[in-house]
C-alpha cells in the first residue's frame, strides 16, 4: 500500500516553482488511481489476504447482506451506501434500534478508502480487513456477535460453497474474520479514477482552466500539506480540539491517543456531505472556510474558496459499474433476526 | 391487467378431470407470466401511467433512494429488498425510528406485485401507484410529507431533468404523485419468470415429477382456490380472524371492512420469510399446514405438506437484473435529514 508522507517545506517550493502545475500537484505527494490495472492491484491488493473474482463476487453479497445483522436490516451498505458517494448523507452513523454513534462520528466513505494509511477517525485499524470487523459487531450499527455472523454464514449453502470456490479449500467453515476479509476485499475494488488523475497522468485537458486554478489555489494555500497521496487523504493530522476549530465539542472525539485524526479523502467530496468527524458542516463551502481557519491559520477569500471547491469537483470519479447482488435464501437453520 | 376468479366447483372438477396436469392447472385459473414481451407489457402496463425506459431508469433511481425519506436513510428498498426476495425478511414493517408496523403486518415482496388485484394487505389501493404514496408517507416507514419528496426531487437537477425527459414535458416540476408514479412504472417491471410458467406453456419437462405431484396436490387439496392467476394469489379472500387461524391475534389487524384479506403471492415463496400477514412463522411447512387447517378446514399429512411444498419451491423465479443505481448528489437546496 501507497506509505503517504507529508512534505511541508516541498509542498511551498513546489508551488513556487516553474513547473507545470500537474509536475508540481506530484511533486506535494498528490498520486493518480493507476489506470494500468496490473500497478493499480499491486496498490490496492493485500498480501494477507489476496484479490480474486471469487472473494470479490462473495464479498459484495455480503457487503449487501442485512442478515449478517443482528436486526436482519442492516447491511454494510446501509451507512456506505455505494449509490449515494459511498456514505449515508447523515451527520452521525446511525444503526440498530436508530442507535446513533455514541461519538457522533460520521460515516467515511468506502469509495477509494483503500488508498487510506489508517482506517477509523481516530486511525485504531491498519486496514480493511480489519476495520471490517467493527461495524458488523459495534451495537449502534449492525450489533451482531461473530457467533451470529457465523451461523448465519454457514446455514446458508450458497455462501458456504462460495467460501469453499474462493479460499481453494472444501473444507471451510467460514469464520466472522473470513467474512470480513472478503467483505474488505470487495471494498479494496471499489475505487473512483476521475478526471484529475487523467491530468496528472499528463493529460493536460482532462481539467478546465477553472480547475487548473483551483488546484493551484489548493496547492499555494497548504490544503495539500494534508489532503495527499492517492487518496487526496487517509493519513493522521494532529487535531485541533480546542479554539477555533468549532465542531470539535460535538460529540466528545478527541482523535487518538495522542491528538491526531484521520484526514478524509478529498475524492467524490461533493457527494459526501455533510462534512468533518461529526458530520456538522452541509455546505463544501463552509467546511473549506473552516478548514482554512482551524488547520491553516488562514482566512480564505470568497474567491479563494469558489475556485478550490472548483478543483474538487473535478476529484468525482467513475464509480464502478455494480450488479446488485441477488443472495442466496435463508434456511431453517438461519437464526431468526433480533430487532431488540 | 388480469381479473382474477376463483373458480370453486371448477378447481375439483379440474383436478379431478384426465386433463394432462397442465392444462388442469390453467382450468383452475393458474396462468403464467406471459414469455411475449408484448403480451407481459399488455399484463403489466397501466394505461394511465404508461411504461417507458425513462421512466423504469428514473424508478429504479429512485426507489433505491433513501432520501426520499425524512430521515435520508430509508429507500423503497429498505422494506422490499431486491436482493432478498423483495422483502425484509423480518416479521413486521420497521423504518423510521425504528418503529414497527403498528398493525404488526409484514412487508409483502414488490416482486410480481403488479399481477396482484388489490394492494396492501386490506386490499385498500387498486394499483401500485397508489400504493407507492403510502410507504412513503407512512411515520413507521419513510416518514416524508409529500412537501419534502418534492423538495427533494426539485433540488436534484439530475432527477429534474430526467422527469422532464420521461414525460416530454419541458416544463415539468415532478409532484409527489408523480415520483410515486416512476416508482410504480420501476416496480412493474419485477416480475420472475419461473420453470413452472414453462411448464404451464407446455414444457413437461420444466419440472420434475416430484413437483408435479406437488402441484397435483396443491390444486387437490384446494390451495389453488385462494392461490390462483398468474401472482398465484393476489386476490381478497375471507379473512378468519378468530378460532383456529391462530395467528390472527397478534397485532390488530381484521382485514378489510368485510373481514377480507389480500392472498399474497406463492411466488418466491422459498425466499420471502417470514410468512403470513403477521410474519409469525418462518417454516414454510409450517405455514402450508396452518393454511391448510385455517383456510381449508384439513389436516394435511405430513406427505401432503413436503409435497406442496415441493411444488412452491419451483415458483423461485428468475429475477431480472439490476444494476445498482448511481444517484444525482444532493445540492445546497436539498433539505437536510431529520432523523426524529
């Protein structure tokens, strides 16, 4: 996986310097989706646990799958919805018995959340695979036990031959974590190559001059000291709990142990509102404002924030084409759902 | 749309009649989804809101929309899950707040819905769309006034114009009604051709000889008189709320003013647990012995109920596919979710 650094005192000479504007976006960290599919799953693919068009396959159903819930209602794409940006359009995650996130934290988008370093606000997870594992069980989302997904899992044998077909192995008894790796490796397929990663592929058209400035304004103003990478995101950036940063009392995040919260990827921003940890802020606008103020220490100008959220509309990409999944029936032996 | 009868004397007579089997089915009133694109587009369409591929693209977009709802988190698909049957899978209704039906009446699936008569289970609104109005606005489903789907809808620029297109109006500015109706147009189109319409089209070979004694059965023991048409079910029937049908208690729900109840559909009857219009039992054994004893006044053996059984299973139908929609994003005009 793409190691994001930070580069301050580049990312100013780089925008001072003579280069073309796409040379300069690259030399501050900022990384195209490769459109060569071979380097593109060496990027998103995880050694542990390997891409392939049966775990793929397997993974989307039960990406889609509310039976994996405890309610039998929830299912991964309840909160990630992949029609709508890959979130769920409302401030905190909201779940079982319209449980919301007891730190009003919102849901991040699944669309190109494999590019991230750090999974979770505060970073607590490495990758998907792991972060996977959270929701099912987290009790104001999908609250099941691995027992429930489990037996859930196994009395189904449509998913049971699936798991034998993708793991090579007929003796499989899927476990809670093999759900979670194929569920994880469905999401490490979901990414969203846009006409930004055209342009710094060197296709000078690929953005209007509006979004040339926009991504120069971007540059020159230190957005990109944190929003890098493939991702235009994903790593950990000290947290400015106090002070000017207003939304951080809602809720009561602080980031992780030492002050740092993930940085959300800047792709399909303008389908992911509202905005922040705590989902406070609706307008693409305001939450540049104010980005600028908390994390910059600067107060951009109208002008500076119209042409910067012109560069990021540009970040929308192509979502992948998505069959919906039809799932294999429950049986007798399938648990009956717990709404309670 | 078909009339359906029920043809009382008629079914035994069939049944009892050296017709081969298929043709004795039909007797009674079993017809099947018809295999002519141009006979299943006369079955299905509605006059008054005739079919077009604008609008089927439109529906489909928007019944997989949560935001038609107050909260932003409940679509058409919450309840009638394409991936699972068309329905839920759970016993009563749960949407907003997570409340529950309060006639505690299970969701019944959208797939073949349009072959159905009446709908809802009192059989209140004669075509889907005006069923699709209800969900919507209903507090323990979706939760909308009809003010805020408009509002919705009109601050989309995406959905206006698709309106605008489906409707070869210009000037159109989508009502609620009108949103209810794209919905219904998406939903006719969800119907699930099965081996048995094969078989009643004169392909002996589409089901196996157990399944054909499983329907012989079936319309033996008068099954086929509330379970007719080509929903195979669908339409009113007296609805014995007290004595044996002892699951007509739970909850309030009498059927309509005469005491009638909507037949639900057998097919996909394997994938739509739980069952009944209180969603009580989950075995579909169990639910052939009980209609056999509340609605036909027998006690089935054991025999008879593994061979109607078998027969039911071979009305899983092949459902269309569906690829995943990709909404519009909101704008700054689209009212915010209030999830209270």
């Amino acid at each position: 996986m793409l190691k994001q650094v930070t580069l301050g005192a580049a990312v100013f000479a780089a925008a001072l310097s003579a280069e073309p504007l796409a040379e300069q976006a690259k030399a501050t960290g900022m990384a195209p989706i490769p459109q060569n599919t071979t380097e593109l799953y060496k990027l998103i693919d995880n050694p542990d646990n390997p891409i392939n068009a049966e775990k793929v396959a397997l993974g989307k159903q039960l990406y889609f799958d509310p039976r994996l819930s405890k309610s039998g209602l929830i299912s991964c794409n309840f909160c990630h919805n992949l029609a709508t940006g890959g979130v769920d359009g409302v401030p905190a995650a909201t779940g079982h018995k319209w449980r919301h996130n007891p730190h009003h934290l919102n849901s991040p988008t699944v669309y190109n959340a494999v590019f991230a370093d750090r999974q979770f606000w505060d970073g607590r997870d490495p990758d998907l695979e792991a972060q996977a594992q959270g929701p099912m069980q987290a009790p104001p989302e999908m609250a099941a036990a691995p027992e429930h997904v489990e037996a859930v899992v196994n009395s189904i044998p449509g998913y049971v031959k699936a798991f034998k077909h993708a793991y090579s192995n007929p003796d499989m008894k899927p476990t809670f974590k093999d759900v979670a790796d194929v569920i994880a490796v469905y999401e490490r397929t979901l990414v969203t190559p846009s006409r930004f990663d055209r342009y710094l592929d060197g296709c000078d058209k690929a953005l209007s001059d509006k979004e040339k400035a926009g991504l120069k304004t971007f540059i020159e103003k230190g957005c990109v000291s944190c929003h890098t990478g493939v991702a235009i995101g994903g790593g950990m950036q000290p947290f400015p709990a106090v002070g000017k940063y207003k939304y951080a009392d809602i809720g009561d995040f602080r980031g992780d142990k030492n002050g740092m919260v993930k940085v959300p990827t800047l792709r399909n921003i303008d389908e992911t509102a509202p905005y922040f940890h705590n989902g406070a802020v609706w307008s693409l606008k305001e939450a540049i404002e104010i980005m600028g103020e908390t994390q910059l220490g600067i107060k951009l100008s109208p002008e500076d924030v119209a042409s910067i959220e012109t560069f990021l509309k540009s970040l929308t990409g192509k979502k992948p084409d998505v069959t919906f999944p039809m799932l294999p029936a429950r049986t007798d032996a399938t648990p009956i759902p717990d709404l309670n």
